[in-house]
C-alpha cells in the first residue's frame, strides 16, 4: 500500500474515533483516561499531529462498540475491499486495488457475493459474483445469503444473480470446454439449479422493481431499461442493463486469467 493510501487511513482512523467520541458524548478527558494519555495527547491526534497505537484502537473499539471496518472507512474505498476480495475468491480477472485494506465483512465467498450485490457498484463486481459462486459452490451457504440479503430487502438481487449465472454456466459448457472447467461449470449448475427450484419468500408477480443502475435517473430511461431487460431481470423484477452475456464474459475472463 502506497504512503498516500496509508496517510487517508490514518486520517480516516483519526476522523472517524472523533465522530464516535461526540456521538457518544465522550470528552477528550474520557478518551484519555481510557488510553492512559494526557488530554492534550488526545487534542494533538485530533488535529492531525500523530496516530492512535494499535492497542488504544482495540480499546477504542471495545468502549464504543465498533469495528475496524467502521472505522478505517473513508469513502470510495468499500468498492475497493470488495473487489479485491471477488478477485481473491475467483473473479481472477478483476485486479486487486493496492488502496484497500483488508475487510473483516469480505473474508469469505458469502460475504463478496452479499456486499457487491448490495452495493451494486458497478456491472463488472455484479458479474464477478458468477466465477465466484463457481470457485465456491460447495462452501457458500445459499440459504444463508438469501436470509441476509432478504433482511436487507435485496433479496431478489441474488435470484436474479444466480438465475444469470446458471444461464452463463449452461451456454458456457454449449461452447465445450476442457474437462476441469466442465466439472465445475457443472457442479455449480447442479447446486445453483436445485436451489432456485426451493420456494423463494417474496417470488411472484407482485414484486416491485429494483433499480440496480446507477443511470437511471428518470421514469422514461426506467421503463426504457425494463423494456430491454433480460428474461432473468423481468422475472426477478431487477431494472438493468446488465445481461446473461456479462456473467459468461466475467466467466470467460476468470477462467482465462485463473
């Protein structure tokens, strides 16, 4: 990580301790008293002239109740966690950002394919939730995903994710390919199949639609998008522009870069 990504992180540490301190009605005598510094240690850190040790950040995190992530965010870089763990999990082809730093919520398969569904960021981390599933089908609970992002009111993000992804898979194996990738094209179509076919809470015409691009800042480019989505996003009710075609490409390129 470059000296200018770990100097926005620490600025984001200092930052971010300092909102919690006031949300919480923290002095910065208290804060002091709990990291067993002056108050006037606790006023130079927060003008920028020094950091918090990694002990005074665990203890930090216990008074407050936080977690790094919390902590450490400063912005853009949610995107960047998330694709690097995609591209650590299986999106091969996807290139890990130096300006990120690892995330307690990415660390496994479930948790990338929750948070970029969730997050929607952008059409090429959406798409690489596909080699994902087919590098982990046999350790990602998907009923679990399903309850997580069904909480979230996302559920048929991951509906319409995997209904894209089985698709992909089978116009992939069309192609024919070698045996190792057939294995798991298949295996991933076997569990991904079997699950769509289990009763899905909320699946039916009266679902509302989901505006997954960013674009669309109108009814007319709305209805625009919706009149030429794919057969998975008018089932799933998802309003995108992304098609099956994205998926088998992101599937294409992992394998090639793998």
């Amino acid at each position: 990580m470059s000296y200018e990504a770990l100097e926005r992180y620490r600025k984001a540490l200092v930052s971010n301790v300092r909102r919690l301190r006031l949300e919480r009605r923290w002095t910065q005598a208290r804060l002091a008293r709990l990291l067993g510094v002056s108050q006037g240690w606790i006023s130079d850190i927060e003008r920028g002239r020094g950091s918090f040790t990694a002990e005074q950040l665990v203890a930090i995190l216990a008074a407050f109740n936080a977690d790094l992530d919390r902590l450490a965010s400063c912005g853009q870089e949610g995107g960047a966690r998330v694709q690097n763990a995609l591209a650590r999990l299986g999106a091969s082809h996807l290139h890990a950002r130096s300006d990120a730093i690892p995330s307690e919520r990415v660390r496994e398969a479930s948790d990338a394919v929750r948070e970029a569904l969730a997050a929607a960021d952008s059409p090429r981390l959406l798409t690489a939730v596909a080699p994902v599933l087919v590098e982990n089908i046999d350790r990602v609970n998907l009923g679990q995903l399903r309850s997580q992002l069904l909480d979230l009111g996302l559920g048929q993000r991951l509906g319409w994710a995997l209904e894209c992804t089985l698709e992909a898979l089978r116009r992939e194996l069309a192609e024919g390919l070698p045996r190792d990738w057939a294995l798991r094209y298949r295996r991933a179509e076997v569990l991904i199949k079997a699950f769509l076919s289990l009763e899905w809470p909320g699946r039916g015409a009266a679902r509302g639609k989901d505006v997954l691009d960013g674009e669309i800042v109108s009814e007319r480019s709305l209805e625009e998008v919706w009149a030429d989505g794919s057969a998975q996003s008018r089932e799933w009710g998802i309003v995108t522009r992304i098609q099956v075609d994205d998926f088998s490409q992101a599937l294409r390129l992992a394998r090639e870069t793998h």
